[in-house]
C-alpha cells in the first residue's frame, strides 16, 4: 500500500477494526501478570466512545490533551481519541510530583488533562470517567488530520521545563512509517512495548505499531523476568528496549537457555550502551538482529548502526540515516575524522521536525543544521561515536536528566545556600544524580534523608539525587559560573571526595 494516500492514526484504527473486528490488536499484561486482550472492534469502539466525550469537553483541532496515566487500555483509548479529534496529545508521568507537574502544566497550558490527579488549574477528568463513557456512540467522529499530534515534555537546560512539538501532520501512509522501517521493525509482527508510554520512544513505536497491524503487548511496568517469558509465551518479533533493561534481562539467571528464536529485532538508543550488554545481546540473538539508534527528541537527525557493523566500528552510534552530519569545533568550523568537536545534524528533506512550548528553538548554523550540545567524533568510514552526551545532561537509565531542573528543586530548601547537580558513573544506569551542596551553615550540613524527602515531594523518582555531597564554597571561575566540567571529571574516581550514598 506504500504510496497511497496519508491516512490519520485515527482513521487507521476504523480501518482495520472493519477489516478483521475480532482480531487481537492489544495484550494488556497488568503488573501481576494477568493478561486482558483487546479485540480492534473494541480499542476503535471505546476509542470513538470517549472521542465523543472529549468532543463535549472542548476537544479538538489545535488543542492540547495531557495524558497522565500509567501504561493502560485507557492511555490508549484515550491517545487515539484525541487523534480522532485532531487534538495535540502530551502523555506524562503518571506519579510526578505536584511542583514537577504543574511546571509543566504552566508551560503547556492544557485544554484538558486525563488523570488521577488532585488539586489541578486545568480541568481534568479521571480514569473512572473515561470507563463511564461507555454509552456514547460507537460510530467515528468526523476524521480529522491533527496538526500537529503528538508533544513530548522534557526538562529544560534552564531549570524550566519544555514541552517538544512534533509540528509535522499526525498522519502517515501503510508501509511508509517513517519511526522504524529498516531496523527490524515491519507490519503485522508482535511487538513487546515494556517502557513507559510517557517516553519518546516507547510511545513512538506502540502507536507505529498498532498503525501497522502490529499485535501490541503492552506491560503496565518492566519486569525482565516477565520480558523474557513474554516473548516465548507470544513468539515477539520486535522490541525496544533501554540499555538499562537489556541489562537487567542480561543478569536473569540461566537466561542464555531461554527461548528468543522469534526476534527480528532489538532496537536500543536513550543512552550509551555497554560494550559487555551489547556484545552479550548480539551473542544471544545474533548480531544482525541489533540495532541502535542515536537522535533525540526534536528529530533533527539521526544515525543508526547494526549488530554486525558495530562489531567492525565498535562503541560506534552508526552512520547518518537520512541526516547530514557534521563535526565542528567551537568556532563552527568543520573537523577532520578522528577529532572531538559539536555533533551537528540536518535532515536530508528540510521539513519542520519540532517546536518547542516553553523554550526558543535550537540554533542553527547559517545552512540549516542544528546542535543539542552532544559532542562526539567520525572515524574515517564515516561512523559517529558519542564523547559526551550533552555535557551537562545526565542520562541515567535511558532517562534524560537535565541538571538545571534537580538544582532548581533543591535551590529552595532553606539549609541549602548553593549546588550543582552532576552526573557520576553507576554500574547498572550508565550515571546516576550526583547533588554537590554548599550548606547555609557548614558546620552543621542539611540531613540527607531530609534532602531526600524535600526531593522526592517535587521530582521524578528517577530525577532524585542517588547521593550528596557538600563543600563548604563550590568552586566558581572569574565569570562567576560553577567549574560543572572539573567537578564531573574529579568525581570519575569515587575514592576521590566524601560521598553520602542514598541508595546504590
């Protein structure tokens, strides 16, 4: 069908619901392993039944629908239904702390939000409410093309949170989904979605996935015991996964006996992956059958590198695909292969690949490309590898951590007169949040437990700081401005400072 007419996400699923209504579309698998099928007759009916109820909530064209809802039959009703709708939808983590989440409200400024949640500005409705919508009609609404559909929140560099638009048109054409042809992925498999839905790139391939004709088996949470016996049970043919969770399944006892024959395709990126988990998955699978990608949120580039590749240009991200890339230095000049410098990208076709709520745009370079601040390097076939990820960005488990947004939560307990958050290695995550403190009172530094719980009332589990550490002035330059590189590098040798561990 490639080459036909693009067809919205919406009109997708009332295609395929009347093409084989009784076919499994979706396995829910809740966290105590109980699994609920969904048939495409039912994911398209309650889609459209809480279409219409939306419909009477304001929901529509040019408006923005904020999910915060755990993995779940309804996030997905609810995603789809805003679709129907033509509305921008934002998914969010559904346990984010009130300060967290209403920064994020604030910048996105939502039409209306479908949560469990209390104590909002915007009006909301609840899971409970979407399950009573059950008596509105079946029938589609009008099919509407959003433009655009689908936003991403994320932490800015400034301490303010930014919401990331896809600004192209939600719709696409059958066997042209631009989110993964060529890397394993293709129409009609099974796919394993084990990642949250609040995420980039698991959200991107479950709804490929279902616009595909994929069966979707859904985890309401990770679980590697459960992943593992997951693609035996439904002979999965494609997932991706964090390198995170590839190696929490890699540490499963006796997990090299267990059946993976019916995997095409492992697809990682969000984080650098282990050279020990890479080359553990490529044993276990075979090498032509992993694949890693390097990009980000605001889809201005991308490379991608194979199994078997990687084993010729190892620690490499891949070559350009469907990007132009170039290294420059900090005088936006271009460097030779071999030499660190900006990774900047550019699309091959020159369309609008995000906008941003809450923040300016990217800069760009006088011919178009664009930078996220990763620094990185080519080697002479034309292989990128990554020097630095964002340099003051953590990536910890897979999950962007941006440390302005730590600092600007911790800024406001009253024992803390300074700090600079900074990412330091961690055997499982890659690196972990690292809070160094200039307590108001040197002699008698904040508790850390107390840090702790002032943290964990307004950030994301993952965001908190996993240990601390105070001096009793931060080093600053003549500018003024924390010495954030000479901390991160003295603090690559733990032996090196006095660490307070809260949890390993």
């Amino acid at each position: 069908m490639a080459g036909s007419e693009l067809i919205s996400y919406g009109r997708r699923t009332t295609l395929l619901a009347a093409e084989h209504p009784d076919k499994i579309a979706i396995i829910f698998v809740a966290e105590s392993g109980e699994e609920h099928p969904i048939t495409w007759r039912e994911l398209e009916f309650r889609s459209n039944q809480i279409a219409h109820f939306l419909a009477g909530h304001g929901i529509g064209p040019r408006t923005l629908l904020v999910i915060g809802l755990p993995n779940s039959p309804e996030h997905i009703y609810a995603t789809l239904a805003g679709w129907k709708l033509g509305s921008l939808v934002l998914p969010l983590r559904a346990a984010l702390p009130v300060w967290e989440r209403d920064r994020v409200l604030e910048v996105g400024q939502p039409t209306l939000i479908i949560a469990d949640w209390q104590d909002v500005e915007f009006p909301l409705l609840t899971r409970a409410d979407l399950v009573a919508s059950a008596h509105f009609p079946t029938t589609p609404p009008p099919d509407h093309i959003p433009h655009p559909g689908r936003a991403i929140a994320s932490g800015g560099s400034t301490g303010r949170p930014k919401i990331i638009v896809d600004p192209r048109l939600w719709a696409t054409r059958p066997g042209e989904n631009y989110f993964g042809y060529g890397a394993g992925y293709a129409p009609g498999q099974t796919q394993l979605l084990a990642g949250p839905l609040y995420h980039n790139s698991p959200h991107g391939w479950a709804f490929s996935g279902l616009f595909d004709d994929q069966l979707l088996i859904v985890m309401e949470r990770f679980n590697e015991s459960r992943v593992v016996d997951l693609i035996e049970r439904h002979h999965v043919n494609f997932m991706f996964m964090s390198p995170t969770m590839m190696g929490r399944v890699a540490r499963l006892p006796a997990v090299t006996h267990r059946d993976f024959s019916s995997l095409a395709a492992i697809y990682h990126t969000s984080a650098p992956c282990p050279p020990w988990i890479k080359r553990f998955w490529i044993d276990l699978i075979g090498a032509e059958k992993i694949y890693e990608g390097y990009g980000s949120t605001e889809g201005i580039g991308a490379a991608r590198i194979r199994g078997d590749e990687w084993l010729l240009h190892p620690g490499s991200v891949g070559r350009p695909h469907n990007t132009l890339l170039k290294i420059l230095d900090p005088h936006g000049q271009p460097l030779p292969s071999g030499e660190v410098g900006e990774i900047y990208v550019r699309r091959l076709h020159d369309n609008p690949t995000y906008e941003y709520i809450g923040s300016p745009p990217l800069p760009r370079t006088p011919d178009g490309y664009a930078s996220v601040g990763d620094l990185g390097w080519l080697d002479e076939d034309g292989y990128l590898y990554i020097a630095d990820r964002r340099t003051d960005m953590i990536v910890s488990g897979g999950a962007n951590i941006y440390p302005a947004e730590v600092e600007a939560a911790l800024s406001e307990h009253p024992e803390v007169a300074d700090l600079v958050v900074v990412g330091i290695p961690h055997d499982d995550w890659g690196r972990s949040v690292h809070a160094i403190i200039q307590p108001r009172d040197p002699l008698h530094p904040p508790d850390v437990s107390e840090l702790n719980r002032y943290a964990r009332e307004r950030l994301a589990s993952y965001k908190i700081p996993k240990s601390y550490e105070f001096l009793r002035v931060l080093p600053r330059n003549q500018m003024g401005k924390i010495r954030r590189t000479e901390l991160t590098a003295e603090r690559e040798k733990p032996d090196s400072y006095d660490i307070r561990w809260v949890n390993k």
